[in-house]
C-alpha cells in the first residue's frame, strides 16, 4: 500500500454554523472551504493543521451516513482518511487482504478527490477513508 499522508480527520457535526465558530474562534484556524456533497447527503467545512485536514461533516439527510451515524452515537470523529497513490490499486490490495470494502471502485469526495471507504469491522472499528487526487 502506498499512503503517502493523512489527508483529513472527519468529524460529524450536528451544524456547520454551531461548529466553525469553535475552530475558528477557540482554534484559531480558518475555514477555507465550505462544500455539499449531494451524493453523500453530506455538508463539508474543512481547516488545515499543517499537511493534515479537519473535516467537518454536516448531514443535510437524516437517512444519510453522517445523519444516521449522529443519530447513532452523537457528535465526534467520524473516519480518517489517508491519502494514496493508485486508489484502485490500493482497493484491490487491500480486499485481496480481508478487508471489508465499502466502495469496491473509488467515487467522486469532496475537493475533486476520489474516495473509497473501508468497514470499520475490518479496521478495528475506525471507518477509514482511502483518498487520490487525481489532479496529481
């Protein structure tokens, strides 16, 4: 497998417009960026810290990942992503290896990356998100 870095950290929030203010102003980071990804029902506000990203994750379903994982244990961190080299490479490898996939071929993430996520039954109970940026 060729991880290069943690992309981001993602963290599920009840409201983007509670939570910022927290990051920004307690934090003292700065939102670059605010973005819906209609596909995962989700709302995306994302800092940096160094190299590595915070997401923040704001359902806009209920009935979507982020909405039923709030639901289901509250607000907190949702998932780690780790940014690869050969996504679906990486995929194959690691399904080959035992592991659950939850996205057998990558999709489209947010900031124009691809993703693909992996069970947390497989990886010790963390949801674990594989991410290539294609520009590169």
């Amino acid at each position: 497998m060729n991880l290069t870095h943690i992309e981001h950290i993602g963290i599920a929030v009840k409201s983007l417009e509670t939570a910022i203010p927290y990051y920004e102003n307690v934090l003292g980071l700065t939102c670059y960026a605010v973005e819906e990804v209609a596909e995962q029902k989700v709302k995306t506000a994302f800092f940096k810290v160094g190299q590595t990203k915070i997401e923040l994750l704001e359902s806009t379903d209920p009935e979507g990942p982020v909405g039923k994982f709030i639901e289901k244990k509250g607000e907190g961190v949702h998932h780690i992503a780790f940014a690869v080299k050969g996504l679906q490479e990486t995929l194959d490898l690691v399904a080959e290896g035992g592991v659950t996939l939850i996205d057998k071929a990558p999709r489209k993430g947010a900031e124009g990356l691809n993703i693909a996520f992996l069970h947390p039954k497989s990886t010790f109970g963390v949801l674990t998100e594989l991410c290539e940026d294609p520009s590169k």
